[in-house]
C-alpha cells in the first residue's frame, strides 16, 4: 500500500517549484542600468589634465613679472601663443609622439550695461562637429582690459577662461 | 518547510523587481564634486580683496554674474578690507565671507588674509 502522506509531499515540491521559477522570472526581468567601473576615468583624467593646464598658465613666471601669460593673452587676444602653449602642455609626453588632446578655447564676460554675457573666441585645434565627448574646463581670471571692446577705459575686470577638451 | 522558503524568495524578488538598481562609479563622483571651481572661485575672490577691491568694482558683478549663468553656481562675497572697511591701524587683516553652491555642493568660507 502507498501512504496517503506521500501525495501531501509532491503536491508540496510542485507548487514550490513554480513558486521558483515565477522568482527567477521576476529577477530576469528587473531594470538595471549597468555602469561599467571605467565609464567615466578618461573625461577624470581629462578635466584634471586641463584644470592643472589653465592653472599652470595663469601661475606669473617670476616675481617682477605680475602678469601670468594667460593674463596678457586675454588681455592681448593672443590667439597663437595660446595655442602653442596650451597645446604643449596637454599634449606631450615622454615619447617620440605626442598626445592627440584636440581643444577649443573662448572666455566669457559680462556686458555692463545689460548685465548680458559675451563670448569671445581664443583659439582651437579643431573645429567643433558636434559629436564629440568633451570635457569642460574653467579658469577665472582677472584682466585689465575694456569689455567688451570699444566701451570706455579700460579697467580691472573678471573674465571665465572655457576650454572644452575632447580626445579624437 | 521548501513551500515556506520558496515563498519567501518570492518575496524577495519582488522588492528587486520594484527597484531600479543604477550605479554611480567612483570617477563620476570625482567630476560632480567641484573641487576646481571652488578653489579657483576663492582664489580669483582672495586674489580681488588683496589688490584692495570693493564690492563695488565691476569684478563683484562679473563673478556673481558668469557663475550664475556659465557654471550654474550662486556665488557671493563680502569684503571687509585693511583701510576702506575697517581702520587699519586696529586690525591690519582683511577679511571676506565667500558663499558657494551649485545645487549639489554648497562651500562657504570665512576668509582672514595673514
């Protein structure tokens, strides 16, 4: 004879097994949005490299000389001295081949008397597409300099040095 | 007693079912916090007060003005200077309070030049 209790146990095992495999269903079909751990260290990197830039060009040469160089090339618009120095700093290395940092740099300032802001373009390496993955990188800077141009005399103002850095 | 445990599990994967699991990595971390904005915001701040500014000057409005509107940060100041806020003869130290905060992180400084 079989023991009644017998059937209890199957009826048992059968339910727990489809209460599984609903449990499996439901964790298969969680969201999760996966960030891969190296997602973001080239744009730390970037932005590190950039900030230490800017703050080494607006660090005066010597003592008696109390304009850094990114001072007097705001002041001056100096478009290519940017450029060359910028573009050394980020780019070499120990090596026979330099680094490929592309960059394009504009600083920004307030209008007096709309309290507006104005642009006005530096330098770049390379035109701006659209699809590149940049890096923004800020510096203040205090200029004496007549902003925007043409308006009255000039006097001590601060301007934002933006440079946006991308890897191409 | 299996009945019992799996119906627990079920449980348990319904509360995972009912969340959304999103990572943030230790270098994302690293570029939210505006470490270099805020050093570079007290220095060109500092760098005003000692070449005896007031908050008069064009740079007060330019500082408050660019933050708010190119790096999406309230920033303000106060100055308290040797000779134009206080006697300089009592106290020769310039002071400023430097207030920060870009939505995420908010920085304030109580500043005495040396």
């Amino acid at each position: 004879m079989v023991a009644e209790g017998g059937q209890l146990y199957t009826i048992e095992g059968v339910a727990a097994a489809l209460i599984m495999l609903t449990t499996a269903y439901l964790v298969v079909g969680a969201t999760a949005v996966y960030t891969p751990g190296d997602a973001h260290i080239s744009d730390m990197q970037m932005e590190i490299l950039g900030s230490d830039a800017l703050k080494m060009m607006d660090t005066p040469q010597n003592f008696t000389d109390a304009k850094s160089p990114l001072r007097q090339i705001v002041e001056n618009d100096d478009g290519p001295t940017f450029w060359k120095m910028f573009n050394n700093t980020i780019n070499n290395r120990s090596g026979l081949f330099p680094d490929h940092i592309q960059f394009t740099a504009n600083y920004t300032y307030r209008v007096p008397s709309d309290n507006s802001m104005n642009s006005s373009f530096l330098n770049a390496s390379r035109n701006l597409t659209g699809g590149e993955h940049a890096v923004r990188v800020t510096k203040w800077v205090i200029v004496t300099k007549t902003l925007p141009p043409g308006a009255g005399p000039a006097q001590d103002r601060a301007v934002l040095m933006e440079v946006l850095l991308w890897r191409d | 007693m299996g009945f019992l445990v799996s119906f627990s599990f079920f449980f348990l994967a319904l509360v995972i079912n009912q969340s959304t699991l999103v990572g943030q990595t230790t270098a994302e971390g690293v570029i939210e916090f505006p470490k270099y904005d805020i050093r570079d915001i007290t220095h060109v701040i500092k760098e005003h007060a000692q070449n005896n500014g007031q908050i008069t000057d064009p740079i007060h409005a330019d500082i408050v003005n660019v933050s708010l509107i190119r790096k999406g940060a309230v920033v303000n100041y106060t100055l308290d200077l040797a000779g134009l806020g206080h006697d300089p003869i009592i106290d020769k130290n310039n002071y400023s309070l430097i207030h920060y905060n870009n939505g995420v992180t908010e920085y304030n400084e109580n500043w005495t030049s040396t």
